[in-house]
C-alpha cells in the first residue's frame, strides 16, 4: 500500500515534470530571442556569452558588410568540406573510383569548393589558392572589394590515417596579395577534427567558434589571450638533424624549462593547441637542406601569424616578424616560430646568435 502510494506520488511528479519541460520548449519556441537571453544571463560565470552565431559576431564587431559576407561565404564552404571528408573515396587525384569515375584528390575538391564561393561572392578582387599556380583576377582593380588567399585542406594527407586537417585564410582589402601580413584585414582557419572550429579575427582580438549539431558556428571563446610565461608545450616540424646550431640550442632550452612535446603533423591542429590552451609554441624551422623551411608565407604563415599576435603572442622567421616580409612570389616559404611571446623571444635570441 505505502509502496503504491510512493509509486503514484514518484508517478505524478516525473508526469509534472515532463510537462513543465513541454512548456518550457513551447515557450522557448513561441519566444526565442527571450531563451536566449535567458541562456546568455547562465554564462554569468564566465565572461564569453552562448549562443552567438559567427554572422551575429561578425555584426556586432561593426564589420564591413562584404567583409562579413565573405567570411560566412567560407564558413559555408566548409560544411561541404567536411562533407568531402567524411564521404569522400581516399584516392588520388587522376585516378578513378569504382565506377570508374574520375575522383579528385580533396586537397583539389576542397579549393574547388571555396574557389566557386569567392568567385561568385561579388565582393572579391583577386583569389591565389595553394592549390593553384596563378593569382584569379576576379575584379583586381576594385579597391573596395576583397582579395583572399587560402590553403584548402592543409595537411590534407594527414586525411587517410584520420588525423585532424585545416583550412586557413587571408583576407586583404584591394587587389594586391604580395603586401606584407600586417595589412591583412582578417584571418582565419578552420580545423576539422573530432570537432569542427572556427577561429577568426578582424583585428579586433581572436574568436573561436564551434560548429554545432545544426551546423551553424556558435561562439566558444571571445579575445583568446596568450598566457604569459613559460611555454608548455612545443610542436617541432622538420627533421631535427637538419636543425641549425640556433634552433638546436632553442629546443635545448625549451627542454630544460620543462616545455612537453607535441607534435601531431598538421600545422592547424598543432598551431590550434597552442592557441587554444594558451601557451605553447609551432615551429618549422630553417633546415640544413630548406633554408626557407617548409611553410608558406600567403597561404599558411601569414594568417596564423596575425591571429597570434591578435591574441598577444609572436610569429617570426628567426630574425623578424612574419608579418613584416615583403612577399616576393605568392609561393614565397619561410621559417616559422609562432606562440607565446616570451618563447619566441629566446627563439629569435637563438637564432640570433648561433643562425
Ligand atoms: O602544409 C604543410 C604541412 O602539411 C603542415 O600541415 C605541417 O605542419 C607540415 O606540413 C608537416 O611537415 P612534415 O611532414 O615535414 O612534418
Ligand atoms: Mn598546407
């Protein structure tokens, strides 16, 4: 009998709640903008409000109206990347599939698909993509439109034993994509890996946005700041017998301060640690046999490069800033330290000192 009593009661209370529950997505239904208000006042503890999405972020920054439609452009396209990357035969470009069809490569489908957005975008002057050998004029002389370069699918072989990939781009105003990295008006990659990201600036600090089940980027994190203090952990590329005597003395030092190794292969997911945890540094150095490393000034290193000091870290070649090279030719490589200020400080001693 109590027991009876005790089931009704528990009976009633899981029916009260159920239906509470139904009002309240009722309600949140009938008034969305007041749910969501509601939800943002929940993220009183920390700083960064919910459910913002990037085009609302993009408003709310006072963007120029192309400029936001550009960057919404390519966070569009990479919805169909990740599709490429999920569905997608693993064959080489040339060869073909089982119906005998030619395949693409998704490094060559993924510039494909962002190359098509920016050319009918309307408000895009000139296209250089790593994928392709020539600059697209697409209306070069129009300084009011947007010129971009971009590397599709960066470490796109990286794709076959599941590892995570990216697609970084720059962004300038006018025509002209052999300027210096400090006059780019945005920046941004996306990375895709057990999640998908987005983090872009616009001068105006750095944001990450995650994608969520609808697809749409929603604010994670607003004005990322690089901790000061020693890095924690650093992602060396090329091989290290090929080190100069500089570079060799800096991960000396970087041992010794206590900096962890990690190193995943791909310059987005890599670069994305650091920035993320806030410390930390990426390098591709100058090796014995690539005394231009391995990276690409345009299409890699530039955007990065403005997204870290945006988030008050450094990007340099060894000897000056990244954002301060003339590029000479839009393939243009160079050495790489980028993250924490103070690491690559010593890094820029180093080399300094020893080359
Ligand atoms: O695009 C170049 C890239 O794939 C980067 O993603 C990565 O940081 C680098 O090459 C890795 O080079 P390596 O294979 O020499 O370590
Ligand atoms: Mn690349």
């Amino acid at each position: 009998m109590i027991f009876c009593g005790y089931s009704i009661i528990f009976y009633m209370s899981v029916k009260f709640g159920s239906l509470c529950g139904l009002l309240k997505m009722r309600f949140c239904f009938k008034l969305p903008t007041q749910a969501i208000l509601q939800e943002e006042n929940m993220s009183d503890a920390g700083n960064t409000p919910l459910h913002i999405d990037l085009r609302r972020h993009l408003r709310e920054q006072d963007e120029n109206r192309d400029l936001i439609r550009l960057i919404c452009e390519i966070a569009e396209a990479s919805k169909y990347i990740i599709n490429a990357i999920n569905t997608g035969d693993l064959g080489m470009a040339g060869t073909s599939n089982l119906y005998g069809e030619e395949q693409l490569a998704l490094d060559v489908l993924s510039d494909r698909i962002i190359t098509k957005r920016l050319m009918y975008s309307g408000v895009v002057a000139c296209i250089a993509s790593e994928e392709r050998d020539d600059i697209m004029d697409v209306d070069a002389k129009n300084d009011q439109k947007y010129s971009v370069a971009f590397d599709p699918l960066d470490g796109s072989s990286l794709v076959d034993v599941n590892l995570a990939v990216g697609t970084i781009v720059s962004i300038y105003q006018g025509g002209n994509l052999l300027q210096p990295g400090r006059n780019q008006v945005a920046a941004l990659y996306i990375l895709y890996g057990p999640r998908t990201t987005l983090v872009y600036s616009t001068g105006k600090g750095v944001h990450e946005f995650g994608m969520n089940s609808l697809m749409e980027y929603t604010l994670n994190a607003e004005n990322i700041r690089m901790n000061d203090g020693k890095a924690k952990v650093y992602s060396p590329g090329g091989q290290r017998s090929q080190y100069s005597a500089g570079t060799e003395k800096f991960v000396q030092y970087l041992e010794e301060n206590g900096a962890k190794l990690r190193y995943s292969g791909g310059f987005v997911p890599d670069f994305n640690q650091v920035l993320i945890k806030r410390s930390g540094l990426f390098m591709y150095p100058h090796l014995k046999s690539a005394p231009d490393g391995k990276l690409r000034l345009l299409y890699e290193l530039n955007p990065m490069a403005f997204l870290i000091e945006q988030a008050g870290g450094a990007a340099s070649n060894g000897l000056k800033s990244i954002l301060d090279i003339q590029p000479e030719e839009i393939d243009d490589r160079a050495p790489v330290f980028i993250g924490s200020r103070d690491a690559i400080a010593m890094a820029e001693r180093c080399i300094g000192e020893l080359g």
